[in-house]
C-alpha cells in the first residue's frame, strides 16, 4: 500500500508537467479513434457485403450502362434465385454539398435482394403503385426533415432537367452497419423519360444485382453469367458484392492506407511523449532510488514504482482520450454530409486497440527508467547531481 501511495505521488509531483502529458496522450488517443474510425468506415460496405449476392456490370468499366434486357437471360441461369438492377442517378438536390446515394432500381424485386432494408408492406405497395414515388433512408428522413408524402426535387446532371418524387416510404436499416442514406425511385420513371427525351439511352441500366441460392456457386455461376455475353457488345463482369465493393473503393484505397499508417504513427508519438516524461523524473529521482536501496527497497519495488507511476500516467491519459473520442467522433460525424460517410461510428477493434496501447505505452516507456535506476550503485547515486 505504501508503494502505491508513493506511486500516485510521485506520478504528480510535478502536476503541470503531468497534466500535460496526460492531455498530450489524451489528444494522441482522440486523433488514434478519429482516423481508425475513418479507416474502418470506409471499409464497412465491404464488411457488410452478403455471400448470396452476385454484382454483374460492363466488362470495360462501371461507368458504362448495360442492355436491360440481360435480365431475363440471366435469371435462366441455373442456380439463380432473384435478378435486380439498379442504375446511378445522382443529381443535385438543394445543392451540390449535398451529396448522398440516388439510384433507380426494380420495385419489384430490388427489396427481395436487399432485405436488410427494412421497408413496411404498406410502404412498399406505395411505392410500387406510383411511377414517381421514392424510398429514402431513415438518416435522410432526419438529416432533411422528410417525411412521407413530400416532395424532393432533383435537379438532374447524369440525366438533365428537373426531377420530381414523393416520399413514399422510409426504410430502416436491420442494424448500425447497413447505410440508411440513400433514395432509390422506380427505374421506369427514369426509362419512359429517356425514351422521350433521349432514345439512345433509353432501356440501359448501371449493373445487376444476383442473389443465388447457393453462395458458394458464387464462381460458378459468376462464369456462367459472363459467358452468356461473351463476343457481344457489352461484355459483362461478374463478382461477389464483396470485391465489387473493394474494386469500388480502390480509387481511394491509397488514402485509406496512409490514414491506417497514421494512426499508428500517432500511437509511437504517445510513446515518446511518455517516454520522455519518465525519463526527465528518473533522472530528478537518482539519489531518491540511491536512499531507497540504502533502507532496504528490493528491485521489486522500484520496479513496481517506476512501472506503476508510468502506468499511472498513460492510464489517464488513454481513459480521458478515450472517454473524448466518443462525442468528437460524434461530432465529426454529424458535421460530415451523410453521404459521404453513411455509417459513422466508433467500432470495438478501435476502442480495444487504443486500450491496448495506452497499456503497452506504459510499460514501454518504463523500461529505459527501470534500467538505468536499477543499474545505478548506491554511491553513485548520492554523487549524482542533476
């Protein structure tokens, strides 16, 4: 009891220095969440990709439309249970800061795929019945103040003019990983329009969506599909949602990577900025450790000492970063457009890896300390003066 006494004292013996090392830590801790948050949010879509669901889109590039009429022959595919589409719409809707998802997509089938979208049957029927109704998620409902029966204007730029849609339905998110910030509207809104207004792209949609009844077929019938299409005029390429979404997020995977190399950077800058005060109060405390061995202090408690007012130190320091990181995340998220980063939350890998370091940290910093408090003789330690 009296080692922890003396370790609580020490540990704020020098309060400002202290104090600012714990708010240093706290700081490193707050930037360490923030990027890995940014990190692993980014790589959720990929995480919450189902195993039963097939991407098919133009051989060449996403960016190119593909024949509708591939539906039907894809969904003779033995081994195929549903096929869906949808088409990038996006548009501007009160501004260009706005940004979030805006697709159209088969009424018919598209929730049947996509079940983690929580739709009510009355909602659905809605929607199904009139050509210009949408379905928008719960955060755009809140973000914009939306409800059923509104209308969202959209000023075109894929597709010119002016769009209207009323607000037919809010879906729900199954759970805080799926994105609840998107608006899909019907495809033959879109279609009839283009048939008009320009016929040359008319009846082309972005890619198709296959859920098969057996996921690990998925190569299979992947194959199968892109063979149907092979020679033609829009050859296919078919892969699971989980590398679609790896191979749609690649453009900026380089950014992602040096965030992730970042904010373990940061974790060595914690270890310095400890290392350092440790450092500075061994020395200070030479001739403290030089009595203490004199009266009879083993090596045990100098190593319970040192150790332990380093721990001290990082535990605060890691718990009050920690404990600030939830409402700057918070923050940050709501300050964000939610498009841009749909699902935005401080997942557990994070919160374990922040732990883990502010431990490791602690220990870590003590050691330099430890060696050279151990190894100094007694006689040296009453000469030294510093």
């Amino acid at each position: 009891m009296k080692i922890l006494k003396l370790m609580f004292k020490n540990a704020f013996r020098h309060k400002l220095r202290t104090t600012l090392t714990i708010v240093g830590i706290a700081i490193a801790v707050i930037a360490f969440s923030l990027l890995r948050t940014v990190v692993t949010v980014y790589n959720s879509g990929v995480d919450a990709s189902a195993a039963d669901r097939l991407i098919t889109r133009h051989a060449v590039s996403f960016i190119f439309p593909l024949p509708y009429s591939y539906k039907d022959k894809i969904q003779q595919i033995e081994g195929v249970d549903i096929v869906t589409t949808a088409n990038w719409f996006q548009g501007i809707y009160i501004d260009k800061d706005q940004f979030f998802a805006r697709m159209a997509i088969d009424p018919e089938t598209y929730f049947l795929v996509y079940p983690e979208f929580v739709l009510s049957k009355e909602e659905l029927n809605n929607f199904k019945k009139e050509r210009n109704s949408c379905v928008i998620g719960n955060e755009i409902a809140k973000q914009y103040n939306l409800k059923i029966g509104d209308i969202m204007t959209i000023d075109g730029d894929i597709y010119p003019g002016r769009w209207d849609f009323i607000v037919r339905g809010i879906y729900k998110p199954k759970d805080k990983t799926i994105d609840g910030t998107q608006m899909y509207f019907q495809y033959d809104y879109l279609n009839e329009r283009l048939e008009k207004e320009a016929p040359m792209r008319a009846n082309e949609i972005g890619w198709f969506v296959i859920k098969i009844k057996d996921p690990s077929r998925s190569a299979d019938i992947s194959e199968k599909v892109d063979k149907l299409f092979k020679n033609s005029s829009a050859e296919t390429k078919t892969e699971t949602e989980r590398a679609f979404q790896q191979g749609f997020l690649s453009a900026v995977s380089a950014i992602i990577t040096a965030l992730n190399y970042l904010s373990f950077i940061i974790i060595g800058i914690i270890l310095l900025v400890l290392a350092n005060t440790m450092i500075m109060a061994a020395r200070e405390r030479t001739r403290e450790y030089a009595v203490m061995k004199t009266l009879g202090f083993s090596a045990k408690h100098l190593v319970g000492l040192i150790m332990g007012e380093s721990m001290v130190i990082s535990i605060l320091g890691g718990g009050l970063g920690l404990l600030l990181s939830f409402p700057v995340v918070d923050g940050f998220g709501q300050a964000i457009p939610k498009g841009m980063f749909p699902v935005f939350y401080i997942e557990p890998i994070t919160i374990i890896l922040a732990v883990t370091a502010a431990l490791s940290i602690g220990i870590i910093s003590s050691i330099f300390p430890l060696i050279k408090a151990l190894n100094t003789k007694i006689v040296d330690g009453f000469r030294f003066v510093g």
